[in-house]
C-alpha cells in the first residue's frame, strides 16, 4: 500500500523562522504517523474578499524561505500559483504547484503550471461540479504533463457556508488522476468574520476521516502551533498538537480499506 499523501503546513508564510519550526515539526509528526508529506505555505494569499488582511511576504521573498525548507529540512514543498509568470518562478523552487479554487477555470493559469512539469494541484472550485472538472484536467493533460492530482475542498451552499459531497472524490479518481482532500478550507465560511473567512475548526477531523473512507490518495490540511493568531484562515487551520491524533486515524481507516 502506497502512503497516504499529506500535504500541510501555515496557510500563509509569516516568516522564515516560523517556516523552519513548522516544517521540522509536521515532518517528525508525520514520518511517527507513516504518511508522505509536503510542506505547503503561500507566499501571496492573492484571492481574498478584503485588502485588509495580511497577503504573505511575496514571490520572491517567499520562494527563498520555501527553499530553505527544503535545504534544510529536506521536504518538498508546495505553493499557490496565481499567473503563468509566478507558475514558472515558482517552478524554479516548489515541487508542487498549486492552482487556487478561484483560479482552477484559468485556462492559460493551468496549462503554464503543467508545462513546468512540476506536480500540479488543481483545486476544485466552490463553484464547480465533480464532473466538470475533469475538463480543467484535460487541459492541464494535454501539456503531456501527467503528473496533475485535482483537490476537494467543498462546495458554496447558500450564503458564507460549504458542503462537501464525498461522491465527488469517486467520479474525479474515475478520470485517472490522483485525487486529495481538503479538509481545512472545506469548513471554510466564506466571508464569516466580515472582512476575512470563519469557519468550523473542529470539523476538520470529521471531514479528513470521511475524505479517506471515500478513497482520497491524500489530505490537505494547513496546521499551525496557534492557528487563532494566524493572520490567513486561522479559523480554518488545525491546531499542530492535534495532527498526531489525526494523522494516526485517518491512517488507520486507509489501511482497514485496502485489500489484503
């Protein structure tokens, strides 16, 4: 049985010393737990409703923090892209690039992330349905780049508020790609606290165990040491001390689903 995928880390980068003691941190947790992890942070938190609110260090000063995650820790590390320029600095860097779920309809967005044949992870959009995503695969397939896994993170229903339809890990797996869940952002509420997003923290573990049960290949989780001074989706990031209990469960429940 192939490891879990478990891509995690801040939402957004606050500074390189933090970068270091997370990703030290959720890479001991996670090689304890025996899932195969990538640290992910942005460096631009570019997609959000407020101007207010803290954005991240930027392209360049991000990409330099994130590399020293990976010289010293030793991780690969993942990235939101949002331009087809980002997409080829960010390339220079990260092993993943991320495409946003405002973002996963941008044609020359996703076809300049595959191009770089770095891994590709297309968020779903709040907007989209299962099936219409296997169009934005396409697109980013077509490059010959068959290294693209399609994320989960929930669906708008009504106002400031997501659901999760677990078919949908099913019918995207059925397009041939590797599919992760997303957990955190999926107890998003958008737009909840006035001028930047609420959500249900406690939630995460329900959704993440779900996620596994309906054959998810990976998590998506951003985990912070306090995510309620987190200054990007702290509402939406578990709490460092309780990966280990996660981790331990959702590997768990993977492991009881796979065939002797």
């Amino acid at each position: 049985m192939n490891a879990l995928l478990f891509i995690g880390g801040p939402c957004v980068i606050e500074s390189q010393a933090h970068a270091l003691r997370h990703a030290r941190a959720i890479a001991e947790i996670a090689r304890e737990a025996g899932v195969d992890f990538v640290y992910k942070s942005s460096y631009d938190k570019a997609n959000r409703t407020s101007a207010k609110t803290y954005r991240g260090p930027g392209l360049k000063d991000g990409l330099a923090i994130l590399a020293k995650v990976k010289k010293q820790i030793g991780l690969r590390v993942l990235t939101d892209v949002h331009s087809p320029e980002e997409a080829k600095a960010a390339a220079k860097v990260v092993d993943i690039l991320q495409i946003p779920a405002m973002l996963c309809r941008q044609t020359d967005l996703v076809v300049a992330a595959a191009k770089t044949r770095r891994t590709v992870n297309i968020k779903k959009g709040q907007f989209m349905d299962p099936w219409s995503m296997r169009n934005i695969l396409e697109k980013a397939t077509s490059t010959g780049n068959r290294d693209v896994m399609l994320c989960e993170r929930g669906a708008t229903f009504g106002y400031q508020n997501l659901v999760v339809d677990m078919r949908a890990i099913p019918i995207m797996k059925s397009f041939g790609c590797k599919v992760v869940m997303d957990a955190g952002h999926a107890v998003q509420q958008p737009g909840g606290l006035g001028n930047a997003s609420g959500g249900m923290r406690d939630m995460i573990p329900v959704l993440a165990r779900c996620g596994v049960a309906a054959g998810a290949d990976g998590l998506f989780i951003e985990v912070h040491e306090n995510p309620d001074r987190g200054p990007s989706d702290g509402p939406n990031m578990l709490k460092l001390g309780d990966l280990p209990a996660l981790l331990r469960e959702v590997v768990a429940i993977r492991r009881a689903l796979t065939p002797a």
